[in-house]
C-alpha cells in the first residue's frame, strides 16, 4: 500500500489544544458498518452501545513524568525525554541540545536540586543514554521514576502547545501501571461514572497492558507501508482478561493500544512481551469486533489500522467529521467503529 492513500487535510485549527471538560462530553461519531448510517452522539451515550455478552477492554497503562527540564553546570537550559529503561541501570532518552552535551555531562534539576541526570552516550536515531538519580537514589525503572511525579512534567505530544488543562487530563482515570511516555489517548474520555454505567449494562470492563511509546504518534516517513519499520512497544494481556474475551459475544476495545495487545497476544499465543505487530489492510481480526477510537494524524501506522478496521469507508466517516466540527487528536473526539456484523462469522474461531 502507498501511503498516499493515507493523506488528508487536517487544518491545525482542528486540533483540539485541551481536552472537552467534562470529559465523557466529548462528541462521538458512530459507524456500525457500510449498510448504516454514521449518527453523532456524545462518549456519555457509550452504554447505550453496548449490553450483555459485551467486553469493554481498557488499557491500564500509566504515562510517567518524563520530561525534565535541567540546567547543565555552566548554567544553560537542557531538556531530557526519558523513553525507556534500558534494562542496565540507565534510560534511552531525548536530550534536547544534545549536541552541545557532551557524555558525562552532570545536569541538575531547574527547580529541584535533588534531580540529577547524567548524560551518556549517542545510541541510534538521536538518542542518548542517561542516568537519573533523584536524592541520590537511582532512578531505574518505571516503578521507581514514579518518584519523579511533581519534579517531572507529562510530555503532551507536539502538536500540542501549553495546555490549560491540569496534568491529570492527560491520564485514564484507570491508569494503574507507569511505563508510557504517551497516553491511550481513547480511555481519556471514560469517567469513572460511565464506567459504572457501562457495568449496569451486563459489559465485563477488563483491563490490558501496552507501554504507550512516542514512535506511536510518528508519521511514516516511506512511501510503501511493507517498507516501514515498525515500533516495538511491550504488553500484558491478564489471562482473565483473555478469557473473557474470549467468551465475549463481542470485544470492544478502548483505543489503538488497546487493539494492539489483544490482537498481538491472539497472533502469538503469548499474553505478556514486546510487539511489533503493524496492523494493516487484510489483517485477520482474532479478538477485536468494535473500538472507540480518536481521530489520527495523516500519514500514522494508527490510521492505517482504522483502514485495516473498517476498510477505505474511513475517509467518509474523516470526511463527515471534519464537517461536523468534531475537533482532532489526544485532546479531540472519538469514534465508535463496529464490525461485529461482519465479524460474527469469524467470532467463533476465538472460542
């Protein structure tokens, strides 16, 4: 496939800067399938789309206070991104000006002197190997840089600018596990009142792992999609939620993310470990029958699964949307994709 067929125009005025407030306030478009019309409601309509024999699945995943800003010894400004662990005591990170840091430059906190980040060296596409320490105690692990929460700030994507809304917009009311450096930008639209709402329907609500990187939001830069390398991202699929998944009548689920655990672990039998499942056109659906979804940027492996989802109807319902007003991206409104009627055939296979 090329990846013009992945092209739209997508004015920054559609961007949504911050989040609707309250949250379930969102607009949500709803497509049940080429044989029906897409209608317009709100994510506070979602129980009236689901009912028993449903599986609501969330993912869990907590977005870490990863952006430091620092201050190297001459007194200049540094931001570092701290991606990942790299299993060795230290961090792939995003050093900002990383050209004028030198390895073994010691950074300290702008605000807070007990923040210490030493720079190492240049690992490959522009990242560098740092190691964190926050009152002398190392900083190694997503466990641990929970210690950075207050000290750190949240890294809202770029095409965001300073958001008004507090920093806990920018996290699920569920998210339990820190790991992510971007949000599941879906499950910011659940309150914990709908989620209430959603179980008075008879839907089992589970719960799913994947560590939200940035290459997420990353536009493919090839123009065939069998040339893009895709993202490595690491998940957790409980086997009660698996179970019950596989019992479900239908499995809706909450986000790209979301889709991306069930259907890796489904793909490989195994329920916990890294992914670089890049779901395209003809991809066989194992788990997934319907998902709520955000709007996603042209030329994203996002919107080439919504194309793998729904098939090139996607433009109509991006077309309508734009139209409508419906505002774009993390902050923006979602749609409810339902391929259940297609998918029954293959329903039981999962069985």
């Amino acid at each position: 496939m090329r990846m013009a067929e992945f092209e739209y125009d997508l004015d920054p005025s559609r961007i949504a800067q911050d989040p609707a407030d309250p949250r379930d306030s969102a607009r949500l478009l709803v497509d049940r399938g080429p044989d029906c019309e897409p209608h317009h409601l709100r994510v506070s309509d979602l129980p009236s789309l689901l009912g028993p024999g449903d599986v609501l699945v969330v993912n869990e995943t907590r977005v870490l206070a990863a952006r430091l800003r620092l201050r190297k010894p001459t007194g200049g400004a540094v931001e570092v991104l701290l991606l990942r662990p790299d299993g060795a005591g230290g961090w792939e990170a995003l050093v900002r000006r990383s050209r004028r840091v030198p390895p073994g430059t010691v950074l300290s906190g702008e605000t807070d002197p007990r923040l210490s980040v030493t720079v190492g060296e240049t690992l490959d596409e522009g990242r560098r190997s740092v190691t964190v320490s926050l009152g002398g105690d190392p900083v190694t692990t997503t466990a641990e840089a929970t210690v950075l929460d207050g000290v750190g700030e949240l890294p809202l994507p770029p095409y965001i600018g300073r958001s008004s809304a507090p920093e806990s917009r920018y996290q699920t009311v569920y998210a339990a596990r820190p790991g992510s450096v971007a949000a599941p930008t879906a499950g910011l639209h659940l309150t914990d009142e709908l989620l209430v709402g959603v179980a008075a329907r008879g839907v089992d609500v589970c719960t799913v792992e994947l560590v939200v990187g940035l290459d997420t939001f990353r536009p493919v830069s090839v123009d065939d999609t069998s040339e893009h390398i895709m993202h490595t991202e690491s998940y957790r699929v409980p086997p009660s939620t698996m179970a019950r998944c596989t019992a479900a009548e239908r499995v809706v689920a909450v986000g790209t993310t979301t889709v991306r655990a069930l259907e890796s672990a489904a793909l490989t039998g195994r329920l916990e470990g890294d992914t670089d499942l890049f779901v395209t056109r003809g991809h066989h659906w194992r788990v997934v029958d319907a998902m709520m979804t955000n709007f996603h940027m042209p030329r994203s492996t996002l919107l080439v699964m919504i194309d793998a989802f729904v098939g090139p109807r996607w433009r109509d319902l991006y077309d309508s949307a734009l139209a409508g007003d419906y505002r774009f991206l993390s902050f923006g409104d979602a749609m409810f994709l339902d391929r259940s009627l297609s998918a029954a055939a293959s329903r039981s296979s999962r069985r």
